[in-house]
C-alpha cells in the first residue's frame, strides 16, 4: 500500500464519518449503532449513563474497537475501520472541547440546561481515533441476530378501527 492509498484511507474514513449519522462499534461484544459526532480527527460519543445510549462492552482506554461507517441516504456499509479508544476524563481540556460539540447534536434531552453536568457525573466519553481502514466489501451478509431489549412492537389493530377511521373520512 503506498502512502497516497493510506491518505486516500484516512480521507475516505473521515468524510463518511462526519457524513454518518450512526456508526456501528464493536468492542468485546456484539456491535451497536452509535450516535456520534466528527471532533479533531477522532469520532467522538458518549453513553452508559440514564437516558443516554448504551456503550458495547470492551471500550476501555487503550482498547481497540471495530467501527463500520454506513451510507445516510442507503444504508449501506461504505468503510470499516479499527480505532484506539481513550476514556475522556470528565472536565479536562480534550473532555470540555469534545463535549461542546455533542452537546450541539444531542437531540431531544430532557435537561438541556444541565446536560454537561450529567455526563461528567454518570457517563462516559469516548474518543475513537481511526487507524488502519478497511474498504473492500465483505462478501456475506454481515446480518446479525438483534440485541434484546426492554422495548415491545405496537399491539395489532383493533378489527373497528378501520371502520372508524373510514367513517371520519366520509364526513369531511
């Protein structure tokens, strides 16, 4: 590989990453989409605390993870790549400028106004720094079984509610 072919890599993980809103990581376990922001070279999220996404196991410091960045508008895998994981230290330098920008793009946080706070008291914050990528296409599927979870589908419809709803049409 010649040294244009790995800046054409690091170029290609950079712009898909800022591009994606989620990010599948995998640490020592199954991989999780991640919300994420771009920050100073490096993938920037946090989790593992109420209200907030929950991390995959084996994202400690000094670890490595597995991050596949996917296509906003398909969907699709664009590129994989490995990234060292350091634990930002909540208030210091690197946590606050990391930090200034996920704030801006949490969505929907019940405590805004304290949002800061919170994460340095219950959570963490990553810092995933690429380092060799991956962009040749698997030739599987990579479907995987879907984590469980608390959540629970909508109940069937009520056989009236057709009914009902069409009543309400023919009087308009």
């Amino acid at each position: 590989m010649t040294a244009a072919d790995v800046l054409l890599d690091r170029a290609l993980v950079e712009e898909a990453t800022k591009k994606s809103g989620l990010v599948w990581v995998r640490g020592s376990g199954p991989a999780r989409a991640l919300w994420h922001v771009w920050h100073e070279g490096a993938a920037v999220l946090v989790g593992d605390g109420p209200g907030e996404q929950p991390l995959p196991a084996g994202l400690e410091s000094g670890a490595t993870a597995e991050v596949t960045v996917r296509s906003k508008d398909k969907g699709g895998r664009i590129v994989a790549w490995t990234a060292g994981v350091a634990v930002l230290a909540p208030h210091s330098e690197e946590w606050e400028a990391a930090v200034g920008e996920l704030r801006g793009k949490r969505l929907n946080a019940p405590d805004a106004e304290r949002l800061t706070e919170r994460w340095a008291r219950e959570c963490r914050v990553l810092r995933l720094t690429p380092g060799a990528a991956d962009t040749e296409l698997p030739q599987t599927s990579l479907a995987a079984v879907p984590l469980p979870t608390t959540a629970t589908t909508r109940r069937p419809v009520p056989a009236a509610l057709p009914r009902l709803l069409l009543k309400r049409r023919r009087k308009n």
